[in-house]
C-alpha cells in the first residue's frame, strides 16, 4: 500500500506544480527555454484548433493511462508516481539556466521547491517501493 507519507508528499507537489507553472506563464518562459521549443515546436507549425485538439488529445490518453493505472493496482501506481519524481528532478535545468543568463530564469523563484520534494519524495517512494516489493 502507498503511504500516506507519499501521498502528502505528492499532493503538496500538486500544488508547487500549478504555482511554478504559474510563474513560467506569467515570466515567458515558453519564449525563452530551448526545451519547450523542442518538445511543443511541432505545435507552433499546426493552426490554433488543430494544436489544442492534439495536446487535449494527449491529455485524455494520459487520464484513460491513470485510471488505468488505479484500476490495476497500487505497484503500478507506484511507478507511475516515478515521473513526477523525475520531473522534480527534471527542474534543476532551471538552475543551470539561471547561472547561464547571470540572473533570473523564468522559473527559477518556484523551482527552489522541487529539489526538497525530490528529496522528501523519493526517500518515501523507495521505502514504498521495499514494502510493496514483500508483499
């Protein structure tokens, strides 16, 4: 079973996710970071319309894949946990960035946040991980 721990943890994420992307959009961070226009560059050539039904596309496919998940079972919804555990991680290139310009990197107020839950997180998520494994 996945701790309450774990669970808390994640669901105090929930919330620095929406503040940190609250600061990427009102900073212009999609303007400005190389990775949003590797990832989303694709979009920027496709009409208005067709872009929001392909990303409302993926974000039905990713919300069929979690309920999913919750249907199968807690080992696999453990694992699932594992990307936001990754992209916690993920947020140090703001970091990196901010050292790069000399200065703020849109982003960076919110993402002093993540390598604390990484820390919280996958501490947890690995005492989670031993416990479910001897079961």
């Amino acid at each position: 079973m996945i701790s309450s721990k774990l669970k808390i943890i994640f669901f105090i994420s929930i919330l620095f996710f929406i503040a940190h992307g609250m600061e990427e959009i009102f900073s212009g961070f999609s303007a400005t970071d190389s990775h949003v226009q590797f990832v989303f560059g694709y979009l920027n050539t496709l009409p208005t319309p067709q872009a929001t039904f392909v990303v409302f596309q993926i974000m039905l496919w990713l919300a069929l894949i979690v309920a999913a998940l919750l249907v199968v079972g807690e080992r696999l919804l453990l694992w699932m946990l594992t990307i936001p555990g990754l992209i916690f991680l993920y947020e140090l290139h703001h970091f990196w960035k901010a050292i790069e310009v000399g200065g703020y990197y849109p982003g960076i107020i919110t993402a002093v946040a993540f390598p604390v839950l990484a820390l919280l997180f996958w501490s947890e998520w690995i005492k989670n991980y031993r416990a479910i494994k001897h079961e």
